[in-house]
C-alpha cells in the first residue's frame, strides 16, 4: 500500500528538482560576462523506485516512480580543447613578447625615411669630399667635425636606448616570475579546497572554473600541460618538471648571471636551469638575449671598425698645423697600460694582452706569392673547442690566403690597409665570451707573417702571439703604429670625435705625407694643400673592412637593418597566425561552454513550466486528500 | 556547426574582426598621408634594403657631381693661364727668329732684351697665380709663390732685370676624385708645366765598386725604388729604368771611373729623395744630405736642367753679348721645346676634362634612373591606396552596420 502523501512527496521532489534548475541557471545568466565561466547544467535522474525485491515486498504492481532527483550539477567543459588552447597560447605568448620587442629595435633604427645612422653617415662622406675640395679651407673642416659629431651622437644614442631596453626587458623577465609564482600558488590552494569539496561527493564547479582560468593565463606565460588523471592530485608540468602537484608548488627563481651582465637566467629553487619551451617569458628572454644583445653587438661593431678605420688613415696623415698621429675618433683602450696588459679574470693581477688589429710593416699587393708554405694558427673558436688552422702553399697570392683566413671559423678577419700592409683584426667573438673584440692567438708555422708580411717576430708555437700572455706584443715586429689595442667595453656608448680634432680642427689630417726613416709612420708632409689622406679618407666609404661580413660599412648596416626588418615581419606573422588559432580555438570552446541567453531562457520556459506542474499537482494532491479527510464529516 | 554560439563568443569574433579591419585602416591611412609604403622594414624586408641602397647611392652621386663641377672650373683656369703663357712663348719664338737673323743696332739689341725682360716677368707672374687665395703652381706648397725671382738693376740704365728664377714649390700634381675608385690629376706643379728641357745630373765624383750596405728606399719623381743589400750600381740603374718614373739612369765607365748619372726623358725638374733610413743618393754624390727635394741636388753635382726661365735668361744675355750664334741655336730650341711641354699638359688637361664631362654625364643618367627606381621602392600607390580604403572603410562600416542590429537581439525581446 503506498503512503498517503506519496503523492504530495513526489510533487515536493518535482518542485525541489526544477527550483534547483531555476537556480542553476539564474546563476548561469548571471556569470554570462564572468571570464573563465563553463555554463552548469543540472542532471536530474529519477529517486529510487520502489518496492526493492524482498520479504515485505506488498502485493501490489511495481515499480513505482518515486519522482525526480537532482543527480549532479556539472561543467559543460570539452578539456581536450582546453589542452588545445593552452598550448597555443605558448606560441601567441612567446611571439607577442618577441614582436613587441623587435617593434621597438625596428623604430630606434629610425628606417626608412628619417634620420639614422646611414643619413648621418652619407652626410659625413658628403663632408669628407669638402676637405677633399678645399683641403685649407678652414670651414670646410669645422662642418666636418659637426658631421662627424653627428655620427657619433647617433651611435650613441641607439646603443644606450639599446641598452635601456635590454634593461626594461630584465625588469619585465623578473616581474613575471614573481606572477607564475603567486599564480601557482593560488592554484595549489585551490587544489587543496577543490579535493576537499570532492570528498564530499561535490562538484565545486565555480572553484573548477577559477583553477582553469589561472592555468589559461599561466599558459600564456609558460609552456605547460595539465595531467588530471588523478583527481586528488592535479599536476601541472613545466618542462619536465613539476611546477604544482596537488597541495604542493615549486616556485621558479630568477637569479642573477654575473656573466650575463647581471641580468637574470630563469632556474628551480635547487638551482637546475628550467626548460621554459614557449611562452611569453622565453620571449622576452629571446627579445633580450637575442635579438637586443644582437643589435647591441651589431652596432658596436660598426663602432669600433669605423673608429679603427678612421684612425689608421688619419694617424698617417698631416694637419694643416703639421700635426701627425693623431686619432681622428677617441680610441679609449680597455687596458689602462701602455702594452695592452689586462686583468682577465679580476684577480687583480695582469694576466694578459688584450689587442684588437695588428698590421705588418712589408708592403704587400693581392697578387703577390705567398712564396712559403706552412700554417696558420689562430687557436679555438670556442671554448674547449679545436684550433682552428689555415694551411697556405707557395703558390697561394697574398688574396688567396686571406680569402682562406675569413672563410674559416679563426676570431680574425684578414684585410690589406690602405697602404698595402697585411693587417689580422678581432671578429666579436662568435661564443659572445668575454673579452669581446681582442685577438685570440696568432701563430705561424712557416714564413707568411715573418718575413713576408713582416708581423711576427719569428714562427713557431713559441714566437706566437696568445691573448693570455702578458706583453704579447713584444711577439710582433710591427711598430707601435700599427698595432690597436682592445676598445673600452660597449665601444658604441662611448664613440666621439677625439679632444684634438674638437680643439682645433687644423689638426684634421688631409695630407699626406713620405715615411724617410723606414718604420712604416710617413713623417713628412707632402704639403698644406695635399688632399691625399683626405681622399684615403674618402676611400673608407667602399673599403670592404666591415669585420663581421667583409662589406662596407653602407652594407653593413644595411645587412643589419634587412636582418631585423625579417626578424620583425617573421614575429607579426607568427603573431598574427597564433592569434588566428587561439581565437578558433576560444569560439569552440565557447560554443561549448558559453551561455546562449536563448538557449537559457527556453531551458528556463521548460523549468517554469515543470514547477508550475509540480506546484499544480501538489494542490491536486492536496484537494483529494482533503476529499477525503471530509468524507467522515 | 557543432554546439551554439554564445553571446559572448559573437561578440568576441566581431571585437577580432573589427579590430583586425581597423589596423589595416590604419596602416592605409598612414601610407597616404606619410607618402611612403613602407613605415618600418618589417612591412617588406627586401625593399626597405633596396631603398637604403638607392638613397645613399643617390646621395653620392651628387656628391660627386659638386665634386667635379669644382675640379671642371679649375682645370677650365688652368688650361685659360696657360693659354695666355702660350701666347707669351709664340711673341718670344717670333723675338728670337729675328733677332738670329740679320745684323742689329746695340740699341735695337737692347730693346729686344728689355721686351725680352718684361714678357718673362709675365710669364713668372702667370707661374706665380692665385687660385681660390692660394697659389696654383706650387704643387701641394702653398707656403709661398712657387717662383722666386732674384733682380739686378743695371747700373747704366738703373732699371731692374731679372736673372734667376728659383723654383719653390714641390712636386705633388693635385688629385681629385670623380667616381668610386676613379682619380684623376687636375693640376701639376709647375716644375713640369714651366720646364722647358730635360735636366740631365752627373755627380762630379765617381762611384766605382758601389754596392748598397743596407736595405732602404730611394723616392724618384715621387715612386719608390726598393734597394737590398749588396746592390751594385748596373742593379740600381736597372731598378730605377723599370721604375716607370720618367727618368733614366745609366752608368757610364771613363777612365776606370764609373759614374752613375741620371737624365729625364720628359722636361720637368729631377726629385729625389732618400728614405727608410737609407743614405744610397747621399752617397752616389746625388743628394745633398739634410735638405728636400726639389732643390736638395749636390752642389758638387753637375746639373743641366732648364726651366723656360733659364733659356728665357740666357736668350737676354745672348742679346745682351750679340750672341747670335746661341739665340739661333739652343735658345730657340729652349723656347720650341717650352711651347711643345705646355701644349702636351694642355692637351693632358683637356683630356682629364673630357673625361670628367662624361662621367659627370654618366651620373646624370644614372641619377634620373636611381631617382626613378627609389621612388617605385617607396612611395605609395596613391591609386591602389585609396581604393583600397575606400574598400576597408566599406566592409568596415557594414560590419559594425550588422553588428549591432544582430547582437543585442535575445529570446528575451520576445517573452512577453
């Protein structure tokens, strides 16, 4: 016999059910705008029918319904599309980072158009050929100097906003650190409350969509991927390492690199270096290890070749004031000795010789034979690693050797100067170690640098120059003409036009002049109005001594400003095409998870509809009992 | 389509596309109004390299067009001082065929060597112009006049005459540099252009069984001579002869005495000079040690040389003795041979102006095609530009036409 409120019950059940779907989506409704939100739908099964087979089982039909029951509210979530988002958004982090920074290399560089290194350039070439002109005319001179001061304001002025920017960079990196970290803490506490609330039989919806809505931004930072398996323990790997496991998170550190200028590497707290993959920070670590360190080193090479070059054909010249040997840029030496001796490894004690060109004194012409045969060496290219030798036969002209010398890994490129004298000048280093631009090792098994190009003193392992001997330079028999030291660090900062040449611009050297005593320096003047050195000077413009690409300092920087131009537009169309995916990715996902306001409302028609019934047969119910109730009155 | 669209996901997709519409709306506007295609490299890598390349070549071309419009205005001065010199040497030619034929007065003699007189002295004022506020002739010198005369005043009539011109200046011909790579002399001193013989230098003492104790360099006319060590003198003769300097130098064995002298093969004053040390000149008896060239010669040395000064000097005094004899004869040549060395550089000249012209034509060319070629790598399209904004403002309006009369309609509107 069934309960004579069974009825009543079953109406309750049905207005408890459709009150709960009412409410669910009330707050669906409610969070349509909320970021993260996955619209929750209510899962109603029917109660436990009854009568259960078994010794009080009445006599009677069965089973009968026992009305409605909410079973579970859950996510309506796809997490394989979430997976898929998550790694996309690495790539979009990875590329913004990396198109926002070389946006801003691109707009320093000041091309095409305004005024930039080239322009200030051209117009001191321009300046140049006006001395050519009129090598007595005094005001053709101080337009010079202002050209050229223009040059040097420029390259400084890139290079420090270079520099700033690297820093800017740095200051981001270790920002964002500190984020990943707070963010992975938060997680891990969500973690804590999400499987408490699971031991219940719950399901924390709202907590869910928090946790999944900080992975999403994390994702954007890191490269990451989520394991849910285990529910208790929700691992987030980084690399392949953890970066949250269930209650627990390892945080990310930013130490400081005393190699790295001080700027931070990205490490676990026990010190081992971390696999970041994609991700807005190994952008911005790219940005500036990379591409800002690259633009930084490109420029001071064009720093310190264009000061080098200058200074080589302008100390061979004279002034209108019979001056010789003066520096026409400031060539500021990182040793603070006369013979280039330098502290290496800061121990305080001169642990070698830090030199940057040197040339021979014997006059030498392209097609001359070397006449000797042997090898060149001129040590590792990295560190640990093999020398690098040239071998040379006695058939091979001068140009054939050098041609062999540049084309190999050797830190020295080969080049005749101006006067025809072999010269052996300091690449950056490729390994970017330090000391930057400072000759390695130079070392000849035969006669080509001795005799021939009059350089070494003698040949041999034990006549060789190597840049951990102190006084190195006693190995060369070139004068102190032709041998220049290794420029101050960041030659680029520093560049400016030499006290001289400012005090007085007579001084500008543009004749030229004969060497009578035999040590490779002319030391007497052709005449006031000679404009040989200034022509010389003239010829720099085309002279193929940029180090890094055998070009001329036009193409150079061109080269330079086509590298990051590439760089740039491959970073936008990368941008954009991730963009593209993660933007897909998002409309499926809120195909899925999003809330359709038609679709609530008709659901909330349907809920409306069922508690009105349940409420109406609550009342029938109701009226037939109290039928009942009164049939005894 | 799977699943249903949310109204946050409309209104995420019409946000992206509207903002994808506007920055290319952007970049139109900026390429109209800055009149250049490319605003930064990263649009197009490949032109904005190119652009670089033409803008500095550019640049450079016109550079060198100043260049050489200053280079054509001095040789165009040159070749007009030595035009008026040319007519000075034709009136002394026509001076020195009279006076060597037929018989003269002493007072028609005199007369002569005072016209003879004057036009030298125009002639060294010629030598001695200015150009630009410094003088032309000297070389690189600019110190001072090139041609320094030494007066004497004749105590009969008491008027000045000239009777020597020394030669101050140095040797340098003026260069100039027209295109990459191209030089070009326009101006030579004026120990070549006013010279009139060739000089001929034998050192008076002889140098039997020379050898060179030393590696060092001799300078010859400005080019360098490399002599080692145990260099007998037929070895240095040798190396001078293939020098390429205009001079050359023999030894010659009188007596068991072996001299070795040198000669030029083309009028211009000897220059030579010891360098790297060496002393090899000095010691051949050549060169007076401690002094520059050009007029460092021993004074012990027997020199014959002649500037058209010497020959003009020695043509007053022929007429000044009645040396008839010398008028008809060396003097004469002397003048001959001065005309013929200033019509050589003349014709040199005008070569180097030739040539200047067709380069300077060259780079006109090549300026307009540059100019041309710069122009298609960067400026903007004003065409295919504003259509294409045209377009974008087009699809962009009816976006946000749609936009909103589609995304604010809900179920909502409907329920009563």
């Amino acid at each position: 016999m069934l309960s004579t409120f069974h009825g009543v019950e079953l109406g309750k059940k049905g207005l408890n059910a459709h009150q709960v779907g009412m409410d669910t989506i009330a707050h669906n409704l409610g969070n349509i705008e909320t970021p993260g939100f996955s619209k929750q739908k209510v899962n109603n099964t029917t109660f436990h029918p009854i009568y259960e087979p078994s010794a009080n089982h009445p006599n009677q039909a069965g089973q009968i319904g026992t009305g409605v029951m909410v079973e579970n509210i859950e996510r309506v979530k796809d997490a394989l599309i979430d997976d898929q988002i998550f790694y996309e958004k690495g790539g979009l982090g990875f590329w913004d980072a990396k198109q926002d920074y070389l946006h801003k290399i691109e707009m320093l560089m000041n091309e095409p158009g305004k005024p930039n290194i080239r322009t200030v350039m051209d117009a001191m070439w321009e300046g140049i050929t006006k001395v050519v002109q009129d090598p007595t005319e005094i005001a053709a001179r101080f337009e010079l100097i202002e050209r050229a001061k223009a040059v040097t304001d420029t390259v400084n002025h890139v290079y420090n906003s270079l520099s700033k920017l690297q820093e800017d960079a740095n200051m981001l990196i270790i920002d964002k650190v500190a984020e990943i970290n707070s963010m992975a803490s938060e997680i891990a506490k969500l973690n804590v409350q999400i499987v408490k609330s699971e031991a219940l039989g719950d399901n924390p919806n709202d907590l869910y969509d928090k946790r999944d809505l900080l992975i999403d931004k994390l994702s954007k930072l890191i490269d990451i991927k989520v394991e849910r398996k285990n529910n208790k323990e929700v691992i987030i790997y980084l690399g392949s390492e953890n970066l949250v496991q269930g209650p627990i998170f390892n945080p990310l550190v930013a130490k400081s690199n005393p190699d790295n200028k001080g700027f931070v590497d990205i490490q676990w707290e026990d010190g081992r270096s971390v696999r970041l993959g994609e991700g807005y920070l190994a952008g911005l670590l790219s940005a500036r290890d990379e591409d800002l360190q690259g633009a930084m080193n490109n420029i001071n090479s064009l720093a310190v070749n264009l000061t080098d070059a200058f200074n080589e054909v302008h100390k061979d010249g004279f002034g209108l004031n019979k001056s010789t040997d003066v520096n026409f840029f400031k060539a500021i030496p990182l040793s603070p000795y006369a013979d280039g001796g330098y502290d290496f490894n800061n121990d305080g004690v001169v642990d070698g010789t830090a030199l940057f060109k040197v040339s021979g004194t014997e006059v030498l012409k392209k097609e001359t034979l070397a006449g000797t045969g042997g090898y060149l060496n001129f040590g590792p290219s990295k560190a640990n690693g093999p020398d690098i030798v040239v071998q040379y036969q006695p058939t091979d002209t001068i140009q054939a050797v050098m041609d062999k010398i540049n084309q190999s890994e050797a830190g020295v490129t080969a080049y005749l100067n101006h006067k025809g004298q072999l010269s052996l000048k300091a690449k950056f280093p490729s390994d970017n170690s330090f000391p930057e631009f400072a000759i390695r090792h130079i070392e000849d098994s035969g006669n080509l640098l001795t005799g021939v190009a009059g350089l070494l003193a003698g040949s041999g392992a034990q006549n060789s120059f190597d840049y951990k001997n102190v006084n190195g330079i006693a190995k060369f028999i070139s004068p102190a003409n032709n041998i220049s030291f290794t420029p101050q660090t960041n030659p680029a900062g520093w560049m400016a036009v030499d006290d001289m040449i400012l005090a007085d611009p007579q001084t500008i050297a543009a004749s030229g002049g004969i060497d009578t005593t035999g040590d490779g320096n002319p030391n007497m003047m052709n005449g006031l109005a000679d404009n040989r050195n200034a022509m010389a000077l003239m010829d720099l413009r085309y002279a193929k001594i940029m180090v890094e690409s055998q070009s001329t300092f036009g193409e150079f920087f061109q080269s330079i400003i086509g590298d990051f131009g590439e760089r740039s537009k491959t970073a936008i169309t990368n941008f954009d095409k991730n963009d593209g995916v993660v933007q897909s990715l998002q409309n499926l996902k809120d195909k899925i998870s999003g809330v359709n306001v038609d679709e609530e409302l008709t659901k909330m028609l349907q809920f409306q509809h069922g508690y009105n019934a349940s409420a109406k047969l609550v009342t029938v119910f109701d009226r037939m009992l109290e039928t009942i109730l009164r049939m005894g009155a | 389509m799977l699943g249903n669209v949310s109204q946050v996901s409309m209104a995420n997709q019409f946000t992206f596309n509207t903002k994808k519409t506007e920055n290319e709306l952007q970049k139109v506007q900026n390429q109209l109004s800055s009149g250049m295609k490319i605003a930064l490299p990263s649009d197009d890598p490949v032109s904005a390299v190119n652009y670089m390349d033409y803008d500095s070549r550019l640049k450079e071309i016109q550079t060198y067009n100043g260049l050489i419009q200053n280079a054509t205005a001095k040789v165009d001065y040159i070749d007009g001082k030595l035009g008026s010199a040319t007519e000075i040497l034709q009136r002394l030619r026509e001076l020195a065929v009279q006076m060597a034929n037929g018989i003269y007065t002493d007072e028609v003699r005199m007369n002569a060597a005072k016209e003879v007189d004057e036009l030298m002295k125009e002639l060294v004022s010629i030598g001695n112009s200015y150009y630009k506020g410094e003088p032309m002739f000297g070389g690189t010198f600019v110190g001072d006049v090139p041609f320094k005369e030494t007066y004497m005043t004749d105590p009969k009539t008491g008027e000045e005459y000239l009777v020597a011109v020394k030669y101050i200046g140095n040797n340098q011909s003026q260069i100039m540099e027209i295109e990459q790579n191209e030089k070009v002399a326009v101006n030579h001193p004026g120990n070549q252009l006013f010279w009139a013989k060739n000089a001929l230098l034998i050192p008076s003492m002889p140098s039997t069984g020379y050898t060179a104790q030393g590696d060092s360099k001799i300078v010859v006319d400005g080019l360098e001579v490399e002599i080692k060590t145990g260099d007998t003198l037929d070895i240095i003769a040798k190396k001078i002869n293939d020098s390429g300097a205009a001079v050359k130098a023999n030894v010659f064995t009188q007596n068991g005495a072996s001299y070795f002298t040198l000669e030029t093969t083309s009028p211009h004053q000897l220059s030579l000079m010891d360098t790297n040390g060496g002393a090899v000149l000095q010691n051949l008896g050549i060169i007076e040690p401690g002094t520059q060239p050009p007029n460092n010669l021993a004074p012990s040395a027997k020199v014959y040389s002649g500037s058209i000064f010497d020959v003009l000097i020695d043509f007053r005094k022929a007429l000044v003795d009645n040396n008839q004899f010398d008028i008809g004869g060396k003097i004469l040549g002397g003048i001959d041979m001065a005309m013929d060395n200033v019509l050589k550089y003349r014709a040199s000249l005008g070569a180097v102006e030739m040539r200047m012209q067709t380069v300077a034509d060259r780079l006109g060319n090549e300026e307009i095609y540059i100019s041309d070629i710069r122009s298609k790598m960067i400026d903007t399209d004003m065409t295919k530009a504003m259509i294409d904004m045209k377009m974008l403002e087009f699809s962009h309006d009816v976006a946000l036409n749609l936009g909103a009369r589609l995304m604010p309609k809900t179920l909502l509107d409907f329920l009563r």
